[in-house]
C-alpha cells in the first residue's frame, strides 16, 4: 500500500467510525428509553405470572384471622358515654409518635359516639388544603374538620387517578383499613348527617355565612348551599341540603402535635404530557435507599399499600409527626372501581423492601375477610355501607396483587426484603 492509498483508508476509517459511533451513541441512548418501558413492562408480566400461581394460602381464608375478629369488633362497637369531656382528653392524650390511637382501648368504641353525637357549637371555613373543609367546634371546644359529601357512592370518577373531588366516605374507609391492618396513623373518622341550616349556617361566622347560598322557591321553600373558601372553591361547586337542609359528611379528628409536610418522592406531574423519573426508572429507589432513613422509606412502603387498596393516587405530599409519617388526606380514593393503578405501588416493587409486621398483618385478612371485617366495623356508621360492592371486589383484588408483588420481590431478595424496624 503506497503512502496517499494509506491516508485514504486512514481517513474512510475515521469517517466510517464516526458515523457508527454517532449511531451507537444514539442507538446508546434509544435503547435506555426502551429498556426502561421493557422493564416496566416486563414487571407488570412477572406481577401478572405471579397473580397466576398464587399460592392457596393467599387465596384462602387464614385461621388467625378469628382471633382479630373478635377483638376489633369489641373494640370498635359504637359505645355509650356520659362526659364527652374526659373522651376528648383521653383521645387527646393518645398519640405517641405517628400511632393516633393504641391497639385496643375501652374508650374508642365510645369516642366514636361522641364525634357522632356532641352539638356542633360554631363553624368556619377552613381555608387550608385545595378542597372545602370546614372547621368545626364541638362540646368543649374540641375541633373537628369536617368533609361534606360530592358524589354518591357508585360514582365513577373517571381520569387521571386523582381527579374530582373528595370522596368523603373514603376518609372513614381509611380509617377502619388502618384499624385492621395496624396502621393506626389516620385520624379517627366518623360519617355524620349535619343540618346545612341549624348546625352549620346558625353557628357559622359571618365569612362562613358569606359562602353560603340561601334561595327560596316559589312555594317558599328554603334551598341552602355551601361553597366554602379553599383552592378550589367557587359559587358554581356547591354543597346543597336536601329538603331538610341535611347534607351527609364527616368528622375528622384533629391529629395533636406539629405535622410536617414533605414532598413524596414518588411525586406525580400532574401534567398529562410529563412523566416523573419514577414511572420510568425501575432502579428509582437504589438512589433513595442511600438517601433517605430505611425507618421512613418503610414507612412510605406501608403507605403505599394502604393507598393502593384504597386507590388514593394522590399522595403528593405526606406528613409526619415525630418524624414518623401520618396518614392524613385520604379523600381522594374510591373513584374508580374498575381501574388499579398499579403504579401507586411503585415504592414495594422499586424497593422490595417491607415492614415484617405489616406482611405478617396482610396474610392475616386473606381469602375476602379484609372488605368483610372493615364492613362489620363500620356497621353503625351513619354513612353504611361505605363503600359499593364493585369497590369491595377492587379492595380485595389488589390485595392479591400486594401479595404477588411481595412474592415477585421475594424471588429478587429473599426473606432479606422483610425488615423489623
Ligand atoms: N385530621 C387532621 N389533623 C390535623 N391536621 C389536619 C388533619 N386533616 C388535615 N389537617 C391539616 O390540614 C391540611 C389540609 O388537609 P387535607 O390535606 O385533608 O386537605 P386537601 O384539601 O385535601 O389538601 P390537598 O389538596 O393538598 O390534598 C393538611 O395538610 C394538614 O396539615
Ligand atoms: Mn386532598
């Protein structure tokens, strides 16, 4: 090969090389892209395999489960008292770290009664959150949230998983799934029918008064609606009484102690058109496993469990109180009973971490007790039955995907993944 026969090769070479190297570099990152919905893919159809070999025990009902049975159903019965004022102290004195209330107490039962009971006193608006919420007073000046009603039970909300309102009967859903599976971080709620006329406007202040609407018709019947003052309120989106100014709702219990709010890392957009690095990066929580303390991480593990049975999509942020996170906000779940996002369970199958405690407490309320235990509890509820059946078939339907991700990270991880903080 003669000199100028060598520089032309040498220069073919390089261009040669670095068209195929722009094509790698590109092939490079087209293959990230695709790897990464291959992953996620690829995990929706192991979790699918695994849903198909479930084992027996998983389907069927767990003999222990007769034990809790009778306690929580002791424990939960609606009770009468005599001073509604030693029940607030008592309620008031409960929470320790992010537990609201202890395992089983004698007083809970009769709790429930007061909060379903005691005169509403005064009223305002509570202008925190996006959605209305009013700020009730009962006896003895204990303070109460108040979440009205939107939409019947088997309205399906249809959309992004945390569109529409709140639903409110889900807050008291919420609070009977944390009772049963002993994550006892939510506030303590009642179903309630309050009287828009007598209870709320007649005690309400005057910019309260303000937010609600009173028409009378022709006959000269009284038709009175709310709107309140929040984010998202306005005089077109009302809450109305009925024909005797009775709108259902519920009572939150106000949670004791300084709540900080934080930024979940598994955040949504919000926005149709972007996605968070989470939906798409399997490997999302290798970073935050060196991030962020193993107890929260847990922690955000059993909240995600517990939204993803109640189908709450919209944890953007959550709280803690002392440094340990709360279940507070829960209205958003229930809205459609046909769909699973899956995805509100991203934080077990990115991690394959688990409390042991609460693995141990999910093979308990196997085999279609968990929806039947939660709808014994709430028998006396005012809002009863909570939830439909179609919602009942989709609680316990996730309960075994929950179970076929534990075994699909078992397969990963080993008994290691169990941990006893
Ligand atoms: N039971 C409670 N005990 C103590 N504080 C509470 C309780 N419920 C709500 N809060 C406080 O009020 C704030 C707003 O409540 P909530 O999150 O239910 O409203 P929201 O309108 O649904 O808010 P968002 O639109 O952000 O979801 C909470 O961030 C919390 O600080
Ligand atoms: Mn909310």
């Amino acid at each position: 090969m003669n000199k100028r026969t060598v520089i032309i090769v040498g220069i073919v070479a390089t261009l040669l090389g670095l068209v195929l190297g722009a094509n790698f570099y590109f092939m490079y990152y087209l293959n990230i892209e695709e790897s990464q919905l291959a992953s996620v893919r690829a995990l929706e159809n192991m979790i699918r395999h695994k849903m198909r070999h479930l084992k027996p025990a998983y389907l069927n009902r767990n003999p222990r489960f007769f034990m809790f049975r009778n306690k929580l159903l002791k424990n939960y019965k609606f009770a009468t008292y005599e001073n509604a004022s030693v029940l607030w102290d008592i309620a008031n004195w409960w929470p320790h770290e992010n537990e609201i209330y202890p395992l089983y107490d004698s007083s809970m039962g009769q709790l429930l009664e007061t909060l379903r009971r005691e005169p509403i006193t005064r009223v305002n608006n509570l202008a925190k959150g996006t959605q209305l919420k009013l700020l009730m007073r009962l006896s003895h000046k204990q303070k109460v949230i108040f979440k009205p009603q939107w939409y019947p039970r088997d309205e399906v909300i249809e959309g992004a998983v945390y569109s529409g309102k709140d639903r409110h009967a889900a807050e008291v859903y919420a609070f009977y799934l944390g009772a049963v599976l002993d994550l006892r971080w939510t506030p303590i709620v009642v179903g309630r029918v309050v009287n828009l006329k007598r209870e709320i406007y007649a005690n309400g202040d005057e910019e309260l008064q303000n937010t609600i609407k009173i028409e009378t018709d022709e006959d000269g019947n009284e038709k009175y609606c709310l709107y309140g003052k929040c984010h998202y309120c306005n005089e077109e989106e009302t809450v109305c009484g009925d024909r005797r100014h009775n709108i259902e709702g519920v009572m939150i219990y106000i949670v004791p102690g300084t709540l900080a709010k934080r930024r979940s890392p598994w955040q949504r957009t919000y926005k149709d058109e972007r996605r968070a690095v989470w939906e798409d990066d399997m490997s999302y929580c290798k970073s935050l496993k060196n991030k962020m303390e193993t107890m929260r991480l847990l922690d955000l593990i059993d909240v995600a469990i517990f939204d993803y049975l109640l189908q709450n999509g919209d944890r953007h942020h959550y709280e803690t109180r002392e440094e340990r996170v709360v279940l507070i906000d829960n209205g958003k779940s229930f809205g459609n009973p046909n769909k699973d996002h899956l995805d509100i369970l991203a934080p077990l199958y990115q991690c394959c971490l688990l409390r042991k405690s609460t693995w141990d407490r999910l093979q308990v309320f196997s085999g279609g007790v968990l929806t039947e235990i939660i709808d014994r509890l709430s028998k006396s509820d005012a809002l009863y039955p909570l939830i439909t059946d179609k919602h009942k078939r989709g609680v316990e339907r996730r309960l075994l995907v929950i179970y076929a991700v534990v075994e699909y990270c078992m397969d990963k991880e080993g008994d290691k993944m169990l941990k006893t903080l």
